[in-house]
C-alpha cells in the first residue's frame, strides 16, 4: 500500500542541555522529519534517561493522551505500563523500541544504546510500519476483539505468526507476539477457522500428561523395574546344544563357554552364531526383546511411559486476503459484499466452529412471507 505520508531521509538531531525533569518516564516526545512533514509522537516510558539530545523541532507532551507513533520501553515492568497509556488495540499495533537489550519479547527493535544516530536508525527502520499503521480505520482503535488485534499487527508488520525455539518456555516453542495479545493461539485458531489466517506446520510436540510441558526426557528403560540402566547383547546360539543366550551367560574370560554344556565356543558361524539382541537391565537383571520407552518430566519430575504422552501440533500462521481486508475494514462489510453473501459466510463459519470443536448445534431457517393488511391479520375488512 503506497503511503501518502511524505517523509525525510533522516531526522534533524540537535544536541540540547541534559533537561532531566523535562523529558521524563512517560512523557510524549513529538518529532517531526526535518522538512516539517506530519509529526511523530513518541512515548519514552524506558528508565533509561531521555538523551540529551532531540530533534530542533521537538515539542514535549506531558501527560499527552493522544495514541503515539512509537513507544520506547526498558523492560517488561514499562511495557506492562502500556495499558495505562494506549487501549490493548492501540497497544498491539504501536512500533515499540527496547533499550534493554531485548528483554522485551515483542519489541520492534532493540536500541541498547540511545544515541543520536541510533535513535535516527530506529525511526527510519520503523516508518513502513508506522506508515501502515496510520492507515488503519479509526474503528479499529476502538475494538475489543483480540483476533482483529492480531490481525492488524500481522498486516502492520508485514508478517507471519512463527514459532520460535525457546528452551526457556515449557512448551519448548513461543510466539514473540504472546506477551502483547491475549488468548493468542485460540485468536489465531478461530481465525484459521473463519478462514482470516492459513496455517502450516512448524513441528509435532508431545507434552507432560500432568503439567502440558515439552522439556521432557525420553529414554529406554527397563520393562520389569522402569531403570534406565540398561544395556544391549547380542543373543549367542550354541549350535550343538541349541542353548542360546545373552552373552554375558557364555563369557569366560577371554573365551566363550557354554553355559549349558560347558563346550568352548571356538569359531563362529561353526560352534555358533548371533541371531539378535537381547535388552539387560543391570539393575535388576531382567532381559527383554526390546526396551520400553518412558519418559521424566525435567518440570515436574512426573514419569511414565511415552505413550502417556499428549501429542501437539504447532503452527505457523499467516494472513490471508480476507483477513488482510478486515483488517483495513475493521471487520466491516467488505466491498461488493452483499448481506446475502455475508450471511451465508457467517452461517459457514458458524458450522465450521462447531464441527472442528465438536460442540451440536442447530440452524433454524425461517422464512419470511409479506403480510397482508386486513383479514389475515385482523379479521378485519381490507
């Protein structure tokens, strides 16, 4: 979408005295591209000091209540405060700027340092999307629906809902999204459902069946006492008394001795061969095919075996042209759409709601029949 808004190369940095008590936490910074074009309010709520420098044209609002084109935050106590400065819609689509050095999951960008030309960068980098965000339609501030919230930072950003490793997360995978909108996976799965997001798998995850985390250890354990300390032999058959065994039973010091005829096993494939593997548990002894396979929960310490396990499939997500149109239409009717065609579309996704969380339900078709005005109604005479 091309942008109306024009825009300067690079911003007139001026370096002024260091004003502590001017430009502090949660005070609006509003700047403008140096030739004068539509100015950009930024909100610094980070703890880190305003530098001291701003733009020449800088004008400060304090107490400003007016929805910025950027906020700069310092960790996630000053993103926390976003709810008291910006609605939840506002708040996930508004470019935030980090200067802890990403702590903050989510952020736009991440500014360590705040310098002159650094802070230039950052507003550079992030005009695209503030470009976009300018165009989203004034109802859209006003929703409470946390689906169009992640729809609308997914068109803003030009971007898609991906997982991530995270080893520090109990299900192994985040979204960088989740800190900053609500109920996000069930948002993204209705939304797949009513067909605003199309989905693709990212992995296959399977989950504690007491606490749901993947940070699982699975391993080969023994089938009689559950230790994991066990081994595998090969299985030794003796061929003149058929007897046969792991072959530990058949070691003899350097030899291989029949345990059951005390015959010594001299060459294989003649005195003997190996026709598998045995499973031995040094603990207890026990011998088996096969081991089993359990697991340890590394968050809960429960164990079990592996089929106890609850598989999850995770995706990825991505929007759709209807969903890229409701964002720009705040859901409304979309253009050339008529009220029959919005109403079949709503009783689709109604169904498809249902069937895929196998809830019953129920249509009522009624249909309606014009009136007439006398004695059909009132006995009367027309």
């Amino acid at each position: 979408m091309a942008s109306s808004i024009p825009w300067s190369a690079s911003l007139a940095l001026a370096p002024i005295p260091q004003r502590p008590e001017q430009i502090g936490t949660g005070e609006m910074l509003e700047a403008a591209p140096a030739t004068q074009v539509p100015s950009l309010s930024i909100l610094w709520l980070s703890a880190v000091p305003a530098p001291s420098f701003r733009p020449s044209f800088a004008q400060l609002l304090v107490g400003e209540k007016a929805r910025p084109d950027a906020v700069v935050v310092g960790g996630v106590r000053d993103r926390e405060l976003l709810s008291t400065w910006l609605s939840k819609a506002a708040a996930a689509v508004v470019p935030m700027i980090d200067t802890s050095e990403g702590t903050v999951t989510g952020a736009d960008l991440s500014l360590p340092l705040v310098s002159a030309e650094g802070f230039e960068l950052a507003l550079a980098a992030l005009r695209p999307v503030i470009e976009r965000v300018r165009t989203l339609p004034a109802t859209y501030f006003q929703s409470t629906d946390p689906g169009l919230w992640l729809l609308a930072r997914l068109a803003t950003r030009e971007m898609a809902l991906e997982p991530q490793r995270d080893v520090g997360a109990k299900a192994t995978v985040r979204y960088a999204q989740t800190s900053m909108l609500p109920n996000l996976l069930a948002s993204a799965e209705r939304l797949y459902r009513s067909e605003h997001l199309e989905r693709h798998f990212f992995d296959r995850l399977n989950l504690c069946p007491s606490c749901s985390s993947a940070r699982l250890l699975v391993r080969e354990e023994c089938r009689s006492c559950r230790s994991s300390d066990v081994v595998e032999e090969p299985i030794i058959h003796h061929l003149r008394c058929a007897y046969q065994g792991p072959e530990r039973d058949f070691r003899d010091g350097r030899h291989l001795t029949c345990p059951k005829c005390r015959n010594r096993l001299e060459h294989f494939s003649v005195d003997y061969d190996k026709p598998g593997i045995l499973t031995v548990c040094n603990s207890c002894g026990h011998t088996s095919g096969e081991p089993a396979v359990g697991f340890v929960c590394l968050d809960c310490a429960s164990k079990g075996d592996a089929n106890l396990l609850r598989p999850q499939i995770i995706y990825s997500y991505a929007l759709t042209e209807l969903g890229r149109q409701a964002v720009f239409n705040a859901f409304a009717e979309s253009d050339g759409e008529t009220e029959s065609q919005r109403l079949r579309r709503t009783v689709r996704q109604f169904v498809a709601e249902h069937r895929a969380l196998a809830i019953p339900c129920a249509i009522l078709v009624v249909e309606l029949h014009p009136a007439r005005v006398g004695g059909e109604l009132g006995g009367g005479d027309d």
